[in-house]
C-alpha cells in the first residue's frame, strides 16, 4: 500500500485520527493495510490475538456462538474503534468470533509494534482505554435492547450502525446476515426491510442496501442508537 494511501486510512480510523502526528507517523511505518470482505473471519472466539485492527470503513462483528449452531452479535466494530482491545486489558485471547459483516479495509499492527507504541506514546495508551470503555458501553446497551425492543427497531438501529461506518449511502449486507446477527427469523427481517422500503428509509435489491432517508430510519429506532453513538464519540 502507498504511504498517501495509508495515510487516508490512518485519518479514516477515529482512533488512529486522534493521536498525536508521531504517533501517527509510527503507525504508518508498521501497519499494513487489507481488505475486509464479507464473511472474512478475523479472530476466532478464543483464539490468540496476533495484531490489533484499526478499520477505516466497514462493519466487523463479535459473535457468540452456541450449541446447536445458533448465534446472535454481541457488539460490532467500525472506523470508530478497533479489534483486540483484550491486549490492552491484561489478556490476549479474542473475547468471540469476529465476521466482517460489512465489506472495507483496516490496517493492522501487530502486537510487538503495538506494544512499542504503547510504551512510546502516552496518547495511545488513551484513546485505545477510552474506547475499550465506549465498547463496553456498547455491549452493555445491546443487552438491554435485545430484551426490550421489537424486531424492527433493532434493525433500524443496527442498519443507522453500518450507514455511520461506511462512505456514502449504500453497502452490502443480506437480510440472511441481519436475521443471524439478531437472531431473528429471515421471514420477519424480509418484512421489516419491506415496511421500511415502503416508508421511504431505505431500498434494496440483492443485497445492495442504500439508506434513502436517514430521517425516517432514525425515527423507526430504538434510543438506544443515539446511547451508542455518544459514546463512542
């Protein structure tokens, strides 16, 4: 990847966005930028955490996985945050499986680079903190809204979520993907998307989802969209 490229990432990624110029420069130096595409698997649930992700657009999500093959999302991550924030809370393992849901690109650095920086700048150290604290905001919240709020304000939220993460209005993303991830059924997700298509918030077609008014999705969601976004602000 060329240097201005990268640079671009770098500002992309709100964390690599607000560290002080050296430290960018330094993660400039060793990270190396790869695409995200859908369904890659960037850490399995337990498995040792090799480099810290920084995405610059698109959705990753940590999934819990059960017996019997079911499974629902525990938290995503986007170009706010980063993966393998276990490295900087005394552990090393993944705290579940991570899917790219949402296809982008992310720069990564490995742990011993990452460990230099964090011995080498005091900003990095925390911001990383303040969004490990955002993240547990999130997962918290999700837990809550799981419980208490219908299907499509779920959605809703989930679909405001990926729209924040990615450039411009439309991503890919199946109604498969979404029924999983909320551990809904196809047949209610078709539905909702259908009633949101028919009130203007979104269209789609094979997997192509363009958000045509933000307005009337955010109105379809629950509060807990707007809890998340401020703290992971």
């Amino acid at each position: 990847m060329k240097e201005s490229d990268n640079s671009i990432g770098l500002l992309r990624n709100r964390i690599l966005a607000s560290i002080r110029p050296a430290a960018q420069d330094f993660f400039r130096k060793h990270a190396e930028a790869r695409p995200l595409n859908t369904g890659d698997v960037i850490f399995e649930d337990g498995a040792p955490v090799t480099h810290a992700v920084f995405p610059h657009e698109g959705v990753v999500s940590i999934i819990a996985e059960m017996n019997g093959g079911r499974s629902v999302e525990k938290s995503s991550i986007g170009p706010e945050g980063f993966l393998g924030f276990s490295l900087i809370m005394g552990g090393g393992t993944s705290f579940g499986r991570s899917v790219v849901q949402v296809p982008g690109l992310a720069s990564w650095v490995a742990i011993a680079d990452l460990d230099i920086a964090l011995d080498e700048f005091q900003c990095v150290r925390e911001i990383m903190l303040r969004y490990a604290k955002s993240h547990t905001v999130q997962l918290m919240e999700s837990v809550a809204c799981n419980s208490l709020h219908t299907a499509e304000q779920r959605v809703a939220r989930w679909l405001l979520h990926a729209h924040d993460r990615v450039e411009g209005d439309t991503y890919y993303l199946t109604q498969e993907a979404i029924a999983k991830l909320l551990a809904l059924r196809r047949a209610t997700v078709n539905a909702i998307c259908t009633d949101l298509m028919n009130a203007g918030a979104i269209s789609y077609h094979r997997g192509s989802l363009r958000v045509t008014s933000r307005k009337v999705l955010h109105a379809r969601a629950c509060e807990c969209y707007e809890r998340i976004r401020r703290a992971s602000l």
